[in-house]
C-alpha cells in the first residue's frame, strides 16, 4: 500500500510540474519577446532612429504594461525629440511601476525643466536625490533654480 501511494504520489506531482511549467511557459516567452523589443529599441536609440526606437518600445510595453525600463526609455526618445509632456506622461508610468526609479525621477525633473516647471522639477531632483540620482538637484543648484 505504501509502495502504492509513492507511486501514486510520484505520478500526481510529476503532473503538477508539468502543469505548471506548461502555464508559466507563455509567460517567460513573454518576458524575452518584451526583452527583444526591448533591446531593438535601445539599438534604434543609439542609430538616432527615434521613430523606431519609439515603436520598439511601445512593442516592449504592450507585451509587459510592468516593464519600467521601456517606460523610462520611450520616455527618453520623446525627451530628445522634444516631446516633454509626452516624456513626462511616460516617466509618471515608470515611476508608477518603479517608485524607487531614480533615474525616472531624474529625467522628469528634466523634462520639467525644459518647461520651465522648476517647482515640479526640484521636488523631482530632491527624490531623485534621494535615490541616489543627484545630475537633477545639482543642475538647478547650480542654476539658482530651485524652488520650494
């Protein structure tokens, strides 16, 4: 009986794995389909193709709306084409999904800065600050731009 319910018990959990790596598989194929949009986009960013690299990270999000690394980075190309509420519409995601971004932080103080936003952008360059990104807070130091 006992050699039995091993046998039993072996088979059972056998399926269970299967089962559950059959449901996570989609999963981690997600993950490097992300990954892979993900990277075109950086590679479209360093070739100056900023219409691309846009497309390849909205690609990258679409297949993981979590992936705070292609917010942040789309984030960056619409900074560099001039694009600053757009920038900030996708530093507000990364730092939705990241609130310990400082990087998002940093670059929304940026964008804020572009637009004249010194308010928003030294609250953005304190916490940035806070997270170990000070570029932000000692630019508008330095610039005699910081506003409480």
């Amino acid at each position: 009986m006992k050699r039995l319910f091993n046998i039993r018990f072996g088979v059972v959990a056998k399926a269970l794995i299967a089962l559950c790596f059959t449901a996570l598989l989609p999963l981690f194929a997600a993950d490097k389909a992300a990954k892979e949009a993900f990277d075109r986009g950086l590679t479209a960013t360093a070739q100056g193709n900023m219409q691309e690299a846009i497309k390849q990270f909205t690609q990258a999000i679409k297949i993981d709306p979590k992936y705070a690394k292609a917010y942040y980075n789309r984030g960056v190309v619409y900074e560099k084409i001039g694009d600053y509420k757009q920038a900030i519409s996708d530093y507000n995601q990364a730092i939705k999904v990241d609130p310990n971004f400082a990087w998002a932080y940093n670059n929304r103080a940026s964008a804020y800065i572009s637009l004249n936003d010194y308010k928003n952008a030294t609250k953005d360059a304190r916490k940035a600050c806070e997270l170990g990104d000070c570029k932000a807070l000692y630019y508008l130091a330095q610039n005699k731009l910081l506003r409480d």
